[in-house]
C-alpha cells in the first residue's frame, strides 16, 4: 500500500500519459503511477473491497438484538454516502493533495478532485481516488458497531460526515509522499494502522463517551446473546473475502514484480487466518467447557486478518502463522478486559481492530522482508532478519501517533457534535429500540408491545409507535381473512337455518351438524355424508371447525373446492398449537 516507495523499482511499460508526463520534467507521485494493468488491478481490488461494506453491515446486525438490526445496516448505509462524500470533498486532498502548502502533517491540495480529460494523469487520478475510497469508508464503519444500540441516528449521521477527517490525516503520515512517518521509513501495506488501528481507537473512544447500554453490565460481564447468529458468520465470510483484495490490491498493481508479490499477500492473509481461527477454536473451547463461542471464533479470525494486514507480503507462511495466533489471542484475551473496564463495545471492535492493529503494525518492525525488488521497506529488514532496531522504533512511534489521534480526535469530534445533537438516544427510544423509533420498523417477534405498555405512564407519546404495522404484514391479506370470517358465520347460520326448515333432507343432502364433546360450546363440526358429485362419483366427506372463543383467537371457515379449512387469528390454532399473535395461520 506504500505506493511512493514501489513505483521506481517495478519494471513496467510506460504508458502514454506518463511519458507525457515525464517528458515534461513532471514526477508523478506514487499514487498516480499505474499503467493499463495496474489501473484494472486497482479497480477491481477496489469494487471487491466496498463488498467489506455487506460484510460490517451482517456482522454488527447479527451481533446486536433484533430490535436494532435494521439501524445498524442503515448506520453502514450512512457511512458510505457521508463518509465517501466528505472523502470526495476534502478526505483525499489531505491525504494525497498536491499543493504547496503540503507539510509533513497534512497535505492541501486537489480539493474536490474532478481531472479534466485533458489531464494526462486522468486515468490514474480516478483510479486511486476510488481505491482510497473504499479504504476510507472501512475505516469509518469500523465505528458504527461499537456505537450500536444506543447512538442516536441523527447524531451518527453528523459524525459519518465528519469522521473522515480523524481518518484521512493520519493516512497521510503514512501513504502520503508528505507525511512525517512515510519519509521516516514507516512500513503499513494495506492499513494495519492508518485503517484499523484508527477505526479501532475511535471506536474505543465512542463507546467509552457513549457509556454502555442500559443494563448491559446488570448480571456481569458475559456477553450479551446475538440478535441473529447466522447474520454474523456470513458476515464474517463476506470479510474475508474483501480482506484478499484488501491485501493484495494493495501492491497497488501487478505490473513488473508486484504481480508476485500480489499472489503472495493473497496467502499469506490466508495463512493468518488460519493461525488465528485454530487459536481461537482452542481458546473458545477451553473457556467454555467444550463449547465453542461463535463471537471468539468471529472476533478470533478477525483479529489475525488485521494483524498480518500491514506486512502481508513481507512475510513468510509460518510466520504469517504465528502472526495471526497472537492477534487473535491478544483479541480474545482483550475482549472481557474492556468490558470489565465498563467499555461496552457490542461487537469487539475496539479488540479486533485497535489491540490486533497495534500488534499487526509491530509486528512489521519484527518479521518484515526486504521484498526485493520493490522498495516497499527502503531495503530495511525487521529485528528477527537481522534488520536491527530502527524499523521496529519507527513502527512503534507509527502505532503511538495513530492511538492519541484516534482517540483524542474522536473525542473532540463527539464532544462537539453532542453540543449539536445528543449522541445518546432518550432511554425510553432505547428500550423500544432503534428500529422502531427511528425508522417505523416494528418486529413482531421481540417484546415491544411490553415496553409500550410500560412506558405508557411515562406520557411520552407513543401514538406513531403503536401504530406502525409490523414488517412483514400485508394490512390487504387482514381485510380478506375479516371478509372470510365474516363469510364463514353466515355459512353457519345458513347451515343452521336449513337444518332447523329442512330436518328430513339433513340426512341425505346437508351436512350434518354433530355434537363433540371436545369442543366448546361456540363450536361446530361439519361433516358431508353421502354428497355426490355432478358426475354422480362419491366426494369424499370434509370436515371444518369454526369457534367464537373468547380467548382473543378468531376463526374463519373458508371454502375451498370440497374442503372447508380453519383460518386462525391468533391464539391456538385447530391443532391447539400456539402462533405469533401478529399473524394469520391456516390449516
């Protein structure tokens, strides 16, 4: 990802628009020198890394209770449309600006970035604006799950907008040709700092200035269960997808040697993981008696990804191995340590993003290669190749810069954005959930009802609460089944009326009304005997149960060729089976 320092050494056909360039004593930064196959790498490694954006999104809805899922899918929502529009405006002109007011802390320049065609850096200029994007938005979701649940919507809206900006200064440290621990020698590939040790600091200090959510911490530290498990784990797949372009796209092209080293990141992110999963299955399964936690084996793997994030392809497999085990122990191990500090983060984020990216962006100064012949780490090798002390001291000062600016700005950032909009929701919002009171969503299958009851003394007014209908309702199917019912009782009286006028056809003709012991007093029991088809062939008898209980459940008879079936409304169904009150059952 150091595109500055891999441009010179990688043998590639010049493009035209770089010989231009050149030819008119112009050096093109790093960031703009691809040719045609390095641009379509970059493209495509950039449309797989915004995919991250469904992986985020299912994690932390799955992780959080069912009331809120919706929210923090729309959080993620929010995040690219804010956060990736602040990038356009001023996110990546202080990141990769060429100005001449650049500095070594920040960079000013290519505001708004639109080239013109003329622009004989056109091509590329679009090019690496959208792969720094899609960094650029991951960095900013991290944020949204350790704010989950009791962050008002309006106020994190403000914040997506603004959080570029405790993103993008810091990258220019590293990546940027101006930035004070790029010309220092700092070596982060793909964003084990700049990425996700930020996105790790600012979600730790949101979710300490938020406070934890109502009751979390009433009956201990344990974890809260999961909204929805599966969500989660797919969630997790889609990650590791994006994580394989996340790394290798980041030798930001495939012309000359980076193709090999490419091919390298790819399995090497792999080899990670599987140091970190297998750490974490021990782990989860030792703790837990036997049973394994999907949070520490999701959180596990996570972390271990993160950590062999910066060097990805500077190391070798089994030290890729060992890289992803200590991540992931050092996540497991920190997850019920922030708790315990009464840091309520819903999803880990501050321990798989900000613990492993301290970790990821050391380990460099430790196990790195000099990946000949990119210049990736200025020919300098870690501690353990015999590189000496100074790329481990400079990847130590890199995580030291990255942790107060994540931290220190996020709470600034907060601070002020709570002078504008809270940033905790109202109590009473929080125990309807967010879904409910900030987007008219209403689960059937979760306690709201309860919570409306008991808020209602509080006289906050709930009348757009009660009212929503909830997901999943057709209000058209419940007029039908009232117009059936409604059918169904004259059927009934009608088969009554006849019975009583026509007592001697009751035999032949009519269905016959029998008693049932088992049925209450509202009820009947039809059967046909002995009705005949138009072609003259036996119908076999049918049966059909109506009841006018008083239990809350409403019972319908429809006709339906020769069958007449039950439609229940609640309650029990002819089965005594219990339902969801919200619903219509037939049988």
């Amino acid at each position: 990802m150091k595109m500055a320092e891999i441009n010179s050494t990688s043998t590639h056909k010049v493009g035209p628009s770089q010989s231009w360039a050149r030819n008119n004593s112009y050096v093109i930064p790093g960031v703009y020198d691809l040719t045609l196959e390095d641009t379509n790498w970059v493209l495509t490694s950039s449309f797989i890394i915004f995919t991250m954006q469904t992986g985020f999104g299912m994690l932390e809805s799955g992780c959080v209770s069912v009331k809120n899922e919706v929210n923090i899918m729309m959080k993620n929502i929010i995040d690219i449309v804010l956060g990736g529009f602040t990038y356009w405006l001023f996110g990546y002109a202080m990141s990769f600006g060429r100005g001449e007011l650049n500095n070594p802390f920040v960079a000013l320049g290519d505001f708004l970035i639109d080239p013109g065609v003329t622009d004989p850096l056109f091509g590329p200029i679009f090019a690496a604006f959208l792969f720094q994007l899609s960094f650029s938005t991951t960095a900013t979701t991290i944020v949204s799950g350790a704010m989950a649940e009791r962050c008002n919507f309006k106020a994190y809206c403000l914040f997506s907008f603004l959080n570029t900006i405790v993103y993008c200064i810091p990258a220019g440290w590293v990546w940027g040709e101006h930035g004070f621990l790029s010309n220092l020698g700092v070596v982060d590939i793909a964003g084990s700092g700049p990425v996700h040790l930020i996105g790790g600091s600012s979600a730790f200090a949101s979710a300490m200035m938020l406070g934890p959510r109502l009751g979390r911490y009433a009956k201990g530290t344990d974890p809260l269960p999961l909204g929805n498990p599966v969500n989660a784990c797919m969630g997790l797949f889609v990650l590791w997808w994006g994580w394989l372009a996340f790394n290798s796209g980041s030798t930001y092209g495939v012309s000359g040697a980076k193709w090999i080293y490419a091919a390298r990141a790819a399995v090497m992110t792999m080899m990670g993981s599987f140091g970190g999963g297998t750490f974490s299955i021990i782990y989860s399964m030792v703790r837990n008696e036997g049973r394994l936690d999907i949070v520490d084996l999701i959180n596990g793997i996570l972390a271990s990804l993160v950590s062999v994030t910066a060097g990805c392809f500077l190391y070798h497999a089994w030290e890729a191995i060992i890289i992803g085990v200590i991540g992931s122990a050092l996540c497991c191990f920190s997850m019920p340590l922030f708790d315990r500090m009464g840091v309520d983060d819903p999803v880990g984020a501050s321990a798989v993003h900000g613990v492993a990216g301290i970790w990821g962006v050391l380990a460099v100064g430790l196990f790195a290669d000099n990946p000949i012949p990119l210049d990736t780490t200025s020919g300098r090798s870690g501690l353990f190749k015999g590189g000496g002390w100074y790329l481990l001291g400079v990847q130590s000062l890199s995580a030291l810069c990255l942790i107060c600016w994540g931290i220190c700005v996020t709470l600034a950032l907060l601070w002020i954005i709570n002078k504008i909009v809270p940033i905790r929701m109202d109590p009473n919002e929080e125990l309807l959930g967010a879904d409910l009171m900030e987007h008219r969503i209403r689960h059937s299958q979760i306690g709201i009802s309860r919570a409306l009851s008991a808020l209602a003394p509080l006289k906050i007014d709930l009348d757009d609460a009660i009212n929503a209908p909830p997901i999943g309702r057709n209000p058209g199917h419940e007029q039908c089944i009232d117009e059936v019912r409604a059918a169904s009782q004259k059927l009934y009286e009608w088969r009554s009326f006849m019975d009583k006028m026509s007592p001697q056809k009751k035999a032949n003709d009519q269905p016959k009304v029998t008693d049932n012991p088992g049925l209450s007093k509202g009820s009947f029991k039809l059967r046909n005997i002995n009705r005949k088809n138009k072609n003259g062939t036996d119908n076999h008898g049918y049966e059909g149960k109506y009841s006018h209980g008083t239990s809350g459940a409403e019972n319908g008879l429809r006709a339906g060729g020769n069958h007449l079936f039950t439609v229940t409304k609640s309650g029990e169904n002819s089965h005594g089976e219990r339902h969801d009150q919200n619903f219509a059952w037939i049988d």
